[in-house]
C-alpha cells in the first residue's frame, strides 16, 4: 500500500513542472499467472531505451502495476522497454504532445508468459485504481 500511495502522490499532481502531466507516462496493468489468477510481488522494470534510464514496480496482492515514466512531449514515439522477471515487451510511448489535461500512458497485462498492450483501457484502469485508492 505504501508504494501505491507514493504513486497517487506522484499522479496527484504537486506544484512543479515534473509532476505535471505533461511529463509523465504511466504504465500499468496485470500480472496473472497461466490460469488467469493475480500474482503478487512481481517486480517489474519499464526502460527508457533512448536514455537507459529505467523505473520499477512491483504488482500488489490483485497482481496489479503502476509505473510513472518521466517523458515530456518530445518522447512522443519514444521506445520503452518493459520486463518482468520471466517476460519483456517493448512498447512505443503514444499520446497527443498538444495535449496537457489527459493522463499519457498505456496498459499492459502480462498472463503466463504472453503480454497484451491495451491501451484502450488505460483511461477506464486508471480512473478505477485513483478511485479505489482514496478510499
């Protein structure tokens, strides 16, 4: 809970240009295990790979990973490299660099060893995890 509680704080927005949206990237999804059931304790790795600079995380008790990325509007297209212990994906780093209301980022899932990007579920999953957090 505590690290997920330095995460909301880091998307909460405080004062300073690096935590405003604009300047992030957040990565989150799932991690299951073959037959669908969460894993806990999974630590994860997201890569810049134009920088080498890299952010971790690690999944909670509903196998559930949120990583925050400092990318500003010139990373758009940007390649970023995510692993588990057992699985990488590379993923390209996609929004709207004129836009600076919406939260930037994508969902990925991992199950056994087969990873699915959904970034049509970023917005719906992270709305669902800010809400469930502040309770």
């Amino acid at each position: 809970m505590i690290l997920f509680t330095g995460l909301l704080g880091a998307l909460a927005g405080v004062a300073g240009a690096e935590h405003e949206v604009f300047y992030r990237y957040v990565v989150l999804g799932y991690v299951r295990d073959a037959g669908g059931a969460p894993v806990r304790g999974v630590q994860l790795e997201l890569v810049r790979d134009k920088t080498g600079f890299s952010y971790l995380g690690q999944t909670g008790p509903d196998g559930f990973f949120l990583i925050v990325a400092r990318l500003g509007d010139e990373s758009v297209g940007e390649r970023l490299t995510l692993r588990t212990e057992q699985v990488t994906t590379v993923i390209t780093a996609r929004f709207d660099p004129t836009n600076h209301a919406d939260h930037r980022g994508t969902r990925v899932d991992f199950q056994g060893g087969t990873v699915q990007e959904r970034a049509a579920s970023f917005k719906t999953t992270l709305a669902h995890f800010l809400g469930s957090s502040t309770r």
